[in-house]
C-alpha cells in the first residue's frame, strides 16, 4: 500500500473503501464491524456517526485501534450524560 488518496463511505456496499495511490482498495465491511462491536444502541449510533462524518476515524479505529475499548468508554459517557 502506498499512499492514502482517499476514504469514504459507499452507501451501495455498506462499506467505508480506502483507495491508495498505487490502485489498491482496502474495503471495511461496516456491517461485519457493527455485529461484531455494535452489541449497545450507543455503540451503533456512535459507529453510524463515525461511518457517516468521519470515516478516516473510523477506518482508523477499526484497523489500527481498540474499537471495543473505545466504545465501552462512549457507552459509559453516554450513561453518565
């Protein structure tokens, strides 16, 4: 992989693609990611918002991050808001 040209969500697919300068695509199934981490409304609504307005975040949280982590923190904020 080369470098990152672009990021988005295609809505057709349910899947935020990654395409790189040298032609490859690296696609994140965001339904596989919801079922797997998805388990609290609070962790969906915060997964849709990623996917929707920040899907560099997302993309980033999913392949380099600790979404279970993170979204365990945003369901106890979400509690305590």
């Amino acid at each position: 992989m080369d470098k990152l040209i672009s990021c988005k969500f295609n809505i057709d697919t349910a899947c935020v693609d990654l395409r790189y300068a040298d032609g490859e695509v690296l696609s994140i199934d965001c339904i596989a990611v919801e079922d797997e981490f998805g388990y609290a409304p609070h962790a969906r609504a915060e997964l849709d918002w990623l996917i929707y307005n920040d899907p560099l975040a997302y993309a980033e949280l999913i392949l380099n991050g600790d979404p279970e982590r993170y979204l365990k923190a945003v369901i106890a904020k979400s509690l305590f808001d």
